[in-house]
C-alpha cells in the first residue's frame, strides 16, 4: 500500500485529503510545516508528497530540494496559482500541481493515477531513453537545452505549450516528449487544428453518435477517446474556434467529454501538448486565444528555436536528409564547399521543411557533388514574381493584384501556405479560399506537410 504524506498548514485540507487518499488506497500521514514534515519522513518514507509552496517556517519547493527523495513522487500545492509557479514545480520533478481550492475530482485522478505510476528511477529504465530524440538532430546550445527541457517535462502529466515558427520541427518535439514519457507504449495522435473543417473538428476531436448531424451514418470514436492512455498533439491551438476552446478547456479540468448527438460524459486520460507558430500572448490579446486556455496549456512553454539561430545544425540537419537520400536510392552524393558557405549564409525562412526541400531538390540536380549553383536563393532571383518585391501597374484591378500579391507570398514562403498566411496577416481557411478561387490550390507541393 503506498505511503502519502500531507504537508499543508490547513487543518481542514489536510484531513480532506487524507480521507480521499485512504479511500485511494493509500495510507497517509501529515504535517503543517517543514519541521513536522521532516519528522514524519524520518519515521516512514513516503512514496507520494502532496507539498504546500508556501508553509508557515519555510519554502515547499525548497524544502523537496534539499530531501532529494528518489523513488518519490511530488505534487505541489499553491493558493496562488501562476504560470512561473508551476513551470518552478516542474522544474523541481513534481508530477503536477494543484490549486486552492482543491478540485476533488482532479485529487482523485492524480492520486489514482499516482497509485500505478512506476518509481521515477523504474521509469527511466523502462521508457525508451535517448530513443526518445533519435529524430531530432542538432548539437546547438539552443536545441541541447529544449531537450534538456523535454527529459525535465516527459515524466510528468503536464501540458505542454510549443510555440515555434513553420517548420521548426514542434510534431517532433511533441512525439519526443511523449516517447520519454511513461505513455510512450500508449497512442500519440497529432491533430491539425487548422486543416480541419470548423464544422467538423468538434466531431474529430470527441466524436459523435450515429445519427448526430447529416451524413453521420455510424458512431465516429474522436481522438481523445482513440488516444486513451497517450498524447494527443493539438497543432495551431489558435486556428480553434472559441467555443471549441471552451469545450477543450473543460477536458482538461475535469477529463472528461462528450461526443456530438450525446449527454453522456466520458472519461479520457490523455495528456495534451499543444503547438502555435504565433505569439500566444498576442493571440490572447487579439482575441484568438482563450486567456484561461492559454494558462492551463501553457505550464510548461517551450519555445523552439528558428533554424537561423541554431549554426551548424544547418549543415547537420542537411546531411541527415542527404544521407536519407542516398541510402533510398543507392547513391553517394555529397554537398560541396560552396553549398554549405550557402546554406550557412542563407535565413531559411521556411525552417527545416524549407531546408528539406532545398536538399531534395539539390539532390534531383546534381550529380555526384551538390554545388551552390544548385541553392533555392539564387533559384528565387531568376524566377518570376519569387523576389521580395511584386510590381503592379497603376489600374490594375484590385482582385488581380491581390492574387499576384498572394500567389508571390506563396512562393516566397517556399509554398508553406501557413507562413505565407501569417505574412500576409490572413487566416489560413481564408488562403485555401483564394487559392481555390485561383485554381492553385494543388498547385503547391504538401509533400513537407508532415512536419511541423
């Protein structure tokens, strides 16, 4: 039966957690403060901590420093709850975190939850280690530390904010995170949230009965009930209607949903990890993104960084794919001096996927030497309406000069429409209606659509 401690200064929070725990299943002890607490783990080591940040002769957070329990999980307790507060949790190794006052529910699921968990040290040995980043590649400072950040993150039950530009690789990020998590074994499902229909997203994301709207034929399981037990990914959490934000908000309080057409409730364990290449703050701000969604994905953000910002990962990253390259093919092409002085050089706008398909086209072109002839940057000053600047006549009519404008942006973005719709300052549901209304909707390569 495992051991709980209960370090608070309220009388009344205590006991109630206790009666919950033994319920759990867990036998319990408590303390009001720091000295008690000590008292009680020299008696019996706990196996779970529920810990008050602030305590009358001392700080929680400081005193699980200096214990440095191993094989003991921890969740903090604050009566003024924060985004800085709970990445400081985090940091520390806590499991999660709770807020005053206490959601009973919430109690119950962690200490359930708590109950099956593996000792952090079991863990570590079961999961898949630096499995975990085989697929991310570069030796940077910048990316070193956010996979520092990830192995800190990936044991616990927290949600995860990536916030990065096109390109900069946050899927992988996420599946990393979930791979270095004891759900690594369990699904991990990525969802666009702006490639898919307003209309049907809320029926993606929790499912509906058969007979909910016209054409539901069947009864469709969403993706918080097909990624029980794992991750789910949700990418452009800002492309989300406001009441759809509502509704996510809701399972991640409680865990549970409903699917479209019913009254009933259903459980998910599902942890979330949600992406967005625009500034949350500002999405906030602009009334795109829920203030009180925000917070609770955002307990721990990580920001990950731009190609440009990360030196020699450029030439890494770009032999990775080469290398890719010639084994599919049976080939031993290489890039020369030149090539590489110019990919250095270059600002890769389009991040990796940008740089994925200059290595691809490069490799189509060459011979045996990849030379810097061969390079997207000198491509885009002889083709047409691919420099930085459009020309339009005086007249012209204003629909016209707004697809040049369009279709130019598109291409200078190297036909990553969600950047050419950020630049352009325009949904991305909006730039799939001009391009249709052009005829050039397939007229772009998605072949890099895959990575975020």
């Amino acid at each position: 039966m495992p051991h709980l401690l209960i370090t608070d200064d309220e009388p009344a929070t205590r006991e109630l957690i206790a009666e919950i725990a033994a319920d759990e299943g867990y036998t319990v002890a408590q303390a009001q403060d720091v000295r008690q607490a000590r008292i009680q783990i020299e008696r019996q080591k706990p196996d779970v901590m529920l810990l008050d940040m602030q305590l009358p002769d001392g700080n929680g957070i400081e005193l699980w420093k200096r214990l440095a329990l191993t094989d003991c999980q921890v969740v903090f307790i604050t009566g003024h709850s924060s985004v800085d507060s709970a990445i400081e949790a985090l940091r520390c190794g806590a499991v999660d975190y709770l807020t005053k006052p206490v959601s009973l529910r919430r109690l119950r699921g962690i200490l359930g939850e708590l109950k099956t968990m593996q000792p952090r040290a079991q863990q570590a040995a079961a999961g898949s280690g630096s499995d975990a980043f085989a697929r991310i590649v570069g030796k940077s400072p910048a990316i070193q530390l956010l996979c520092a950040h990830i192995e800190k993150v990936a044991p616990t039950q927290a949600t995860v904010l990536l916030v990065g530009e096109s390109g900069t690789g946050k899927e992988l990020a996420a599946e990393a995170i979930h791979l270095a998590s004891p759900r690594h074994q369990k699904p991990f499902m990525a969802v666009n949230c702006g490639a898919i229909s307003p209309n049907l997203i809320e029926s993606e994301l929790f499912g509906h009965e058969k007979g909910s709207f016209t054409g539901a034929d069947r009864q469709h399981k969403g993706y918080f009930e097909r990624a029980d037990g794992g991750t789910l990914f949700l990418d452009e959490i800002t492309e989300m209607s406001m009441e759809l934000q509502v509704r996510l908000l809701r399972v991640l309080e409680t865990g549970r949903f409903m699917r479209v057409g019913t009254h009933q409730e259903i459980a998910t364990n599902v942890r979330v990890v949600a992406a967005t290449n625009r500034n949350p703050e500002q999405a906030v701000a602009k009334g795109t993104l829920r203030e009180d969604l925000y917070h609770r994905l955002s307990v721990f953000p990580l920001v990950l960084p731009p190609l440009r910002e990360r030196g020699d990962d450029i030439l890494l990253i770009a032999d990775h794919f080469l290398q890719s390259l010639n084994q599919e093919y049976g080939t031993s092409k290489r890039f020369s001096d030149d090539a590489c002085e110019a990919m250095l050089s270059y600002a890769w706008p389009g991040n990796i996927r940008e740089l994925r398909n200059y290595v691809y086209r490069s490799y189509i072109l060459a011979d045996d030497l990849i030379k810097g002839d061969f390079n997207s940057f000198s491509m885009d000053s002889h083709s047409v309406g691919w420099g930085t600047e459009i020309s339009v006549p005086v007249g012209v009519p204003l629909a016209d000069a707004n697809r040049q404008l369009i279709l130019a942006t598109l291409k200078q973005c190297g036909g990553v429409k969600k950047a050419a719709a950020e630049m352009l300052g325009i949904s991305l549901k909006t730039l799939y209606n001009r391009l249709e209304e052009y005829g050039a909707l397939n007229d772009v390569d998605e072949s890099s659509s895959s990575l975020r």
